[in-house]
C-alpha cells in the first residue's frame, strides 16, 4: 500500500521504477554458469542490489575485477563490522587478509545471513580471483593489504578528531576510491585518476553513510561502533547515546548539520574526478551513487528522523536516477537540485549555517560555471505539483492490464501441467 501511495504522490515514477525492476531481474538471469562465479554473481545481488545493478553496465572483464574487488572489501568488512569476534583475533584476520585472497581453502566463519554464507564460503571468490589478469589482482591485493591495516588500526582506536575521521574514511572508503581507479586504469579505459580525487570519492559516499546509520550503528549489538567524531559530537552532548532522545533533539540536530557540511568538502573534488570519465558505463558506475549520495545529505539535513528511524531517498526517486543519468550534464544539475534542497532547509539559527551556506554556494557556483545546466536532462528536484489526474488514470489502467495478465496466465490449481 505504502509503495502505491508513493507513485499516486510522484507519478512519474512509475515507468523509472518499471524499468529497475525489468533491469534487476535481467541482471539476475545473467548469472554466469560456473560455480564460483555464479556464486559471486548471486552473492553481488544479495549484498548489494543496487551496486549490482551498476555493476552490470560494465565491460565483462571489468565486471569481474569489480565484482571481485567488491566481494572482497565486503568479507573485509564483515570480519570488521563483527563485534563479537575478540580483538586478539580479528586484526591478525585484518592484516593477513591479502594472503588469504590467494588462498581457496581459507574461509572464516563470522557475519550473519548473506555476509556469513560469503564468509563461510569465501572459497568461491579466492577462485574467480586467482582467474583475474595480473593487473586487476595487483590492484586488488594493494588495497586489502591497506585496507585491512587500517581497519586492524581503528579497532584499537576511537575515532577522537576530524583528522580521525577523514584517516578512518580513507581507509575503509577512500581507498576504494583509489582501487577502483586503479582497476579502470588496469582496463584501458580510463587514465589514472590522482589519489586525492580519488579518496574524495570513497571518503563523500562513507560519511554520508555514517551520519545516515546513527541509529542503527547506535543500538548494535553486542556493542556498537559509532565513527562520529568526538570533536564534533562533543560540542552538543557529553555521550553521543544521548541524541537518541527526544529532550536533546536540538543538539542532536545541529550535531547533524555540523557533520552535513563536513562532508560537503569532498563534493568539488568528486565532480571533477566524474568530469575527466571518458567511458560511459564506468561514469555511470561512479556518478549514480554519488547523485544518491548528495541526495541522502539532503534529506538528512535538518531532519531529527535520522535519530529516530531510516532517513532513505524514496525508491521511485532513485529508479529515476538510475535510468536518467547518463551525463556530465545530468550530473551536475542533480548536484545543484539537491543544493538547492538542502539551501531551503538551512535554519538561520543553527551554530553553523553561515559555514553550510559558504559550502552550498561553492557548490552552486561550481556547478553554474560548468556551463552544463541548461544541458541537462535529469531533474531531481521539481517544484510544480507531482499530482497529475490524467496521470493517476493512464497509471491506475495499467496496474488493471498488468494484473489482469498475470492473473490469466495462472493455471488453475486442477490444471495438469
């Protein structure tokens, strides 16, 4: 019902979310037939579907690196996300985890439900990525080795400053960034992206992640792993538990907005790193997570529902990001929408709206000085009305066509076969 009512409020997410839904089970039958790379194809789809549905645009050889690349940062991640696994084993798991790529007989028993079955059968990937060319398992092995060094480092570290939190961010995202450059460069279709640029990349999508997961990182259990910097949170609160509360919504909320405008600093550098793409379907791999990023951020921002449930962008919103991106232009002109959404919602009161108000205007005047806004073609923020009655009729007629044909090509339960 509630995703009913979402297309009667937007319409014209109907034929988007259609076309999501055609492409995801499209990418579901593209599973290739051999068992460990079907393994990891299946596993893609059910860790992450949306990264698997960009996934798939790429080039065959470039998928599978990717695919790889993905699957492998994941088991890193859920030997570090795993709270119940005692310090003294986890960071030797962390640092030796380049070898145990190499290795199809290694597996670890940690995580729950999909991420356990990909740990428990970790096999099936050390495999696919023993078939990888040189170049791709280089890269690959580079950033585990990094990555798990750095993980193995904050698990006896909290996260105090904000250079804190820009090194965490490097090492869990920013590196990503700089691995998956390495990997388009290693494809022959892009040239290398410089590191900075790169780890801009990882460290925007990352914190956009750790302000939208307050809640649910909060209330982990055994124990939870919070990565807001104390010296941000502790300007607000003397525990960063105490914004799950309704009596410190104020605080909680401008702790928020600090965070916010913080990880606007990485947006100029992630345009121009989406700018300097040649090859379409690796651009569109960067650019949709990235649109969906600063659209996260602007839901967020301002919003006390961030400590009180999930603060997501509505399905139908990102099917149309999805189908629509598709250039430098589109790019651009979602970046400027959504800070213009977020510039509506900057309360002159707030201890730091004049530095969120500095940020957005860099922001727009990076965006203006493109020269690509008037060649756009998405639009993410609209503000003519959504309600449309022709609409909701043509709509309404075919929900009854496509009903009416699944239900005609239903057998009887007495039919034989």
């Amino acid at each position: 019902m509630g995703s009913l009512r979402a297309i009667l409020s937007h319409p014209d997410d109907f034929y988007p979310l259609l076309k999501l839904k055609m492409a995801a089970r499209h990418a579901e039958k593209q599973i290739p037939p051999e068992p460990h790379w079907g393994f990891c194809y299946s596993m893609l789809h059910k860790v992450s579907r949306s990264f698997a549905l960009v996934i798939q645009q790429l080039t065959p050889e470039l998928r599978n690196a990717v695919c790889i690349f993905y699957l492998v940062l994941r088991a890193l991640d859920t030997v570090e996300d795993d709270t119940s696994i005692e310090t003294d084993i986890k960071v030797p798991i962390l640092n030796a985890f380049p070898r145990h790529i190499y290795n199809p007989d290694w597996h670890f028993s940690c995580g729950t439900k999909h991420y356990k079955v990909l740990m428990d059968e970790f096999h099936h990937v050390s495999t696919a990525f023993l078939e990888l060319a040189k170049g791709y398992q280089e890269a690959i092995e580079d950033i585990t080795k990094r990555m798990g060094a750095g993980m193995a480092k904050f698990i006896c570290k909290e996260v105090e400053t904000v250079d804190d939190y820009d090194e965490y961010c490097h090492y869990v995202a920013g590196l990503v960034g700089l691995g998956l450059s390495k990997l388009f460069h290693a494809s022959k279709l892009e040239d290398l992206a410089s590191d900075s640029l790169s780890n801009s990349m990882g460290l925007f999508l990352q914190k956009t992640n750790i302000i939208r997961d307050y809640l649910e990182d909060i209330n982990e259990i055994p124990k939870s792993r919070m990565f807001w910097p104390r010296e941000i949170w502790n300007k607000y609160a003397d525990k960063l538990e105490d914004f799950k509360y309704e009596k410190n919504s104020v605080k909680a909320v401008q702790c928020l907005n600090d965070l916010v405008t913080n990880a606007l600093n990485h947006v100029e550098d992630c345009l121009i790193y989406m700018s300097n793409l040649r090859d379409l379907s690796i651009f569109r791999f960067c650019a949709i997570p990235q649109i969906m990023a600063i659209g996260t951020l602007a839901l967020c921002y301002n919003n006390v529902e961030v400590f009180r449930g999930v603060v997501k962008m509505r399905r139908g919103l990102t099917a149309k990001i999805i189908d629509r991106t598709k250039t430098v232009a589109d790019v651009y002109g979602a970046f400027f929408d959504f800070s213009v959404m977020l510039k509506a919602k900057v309360n002159n009161n707030d201890p730091n709206a004049a530095k969120t108000l500095s940020r957005i205007e860099a922001i727009q005047k990076t965006c203006k000085e493109s020269g690509l806004l008037n060649k756009r073609s998405l639009y993410v923020v609209r503000s003519e009305p959504m309600f449309n009655p022709a609409v909701i009729v043509i709509l309404f007629s075919l929900i009854c066509i496509i009903l009416a044909y699944l239900s005609a090509r239903q057998l009887p339960a007495n039919q034989p076969i």
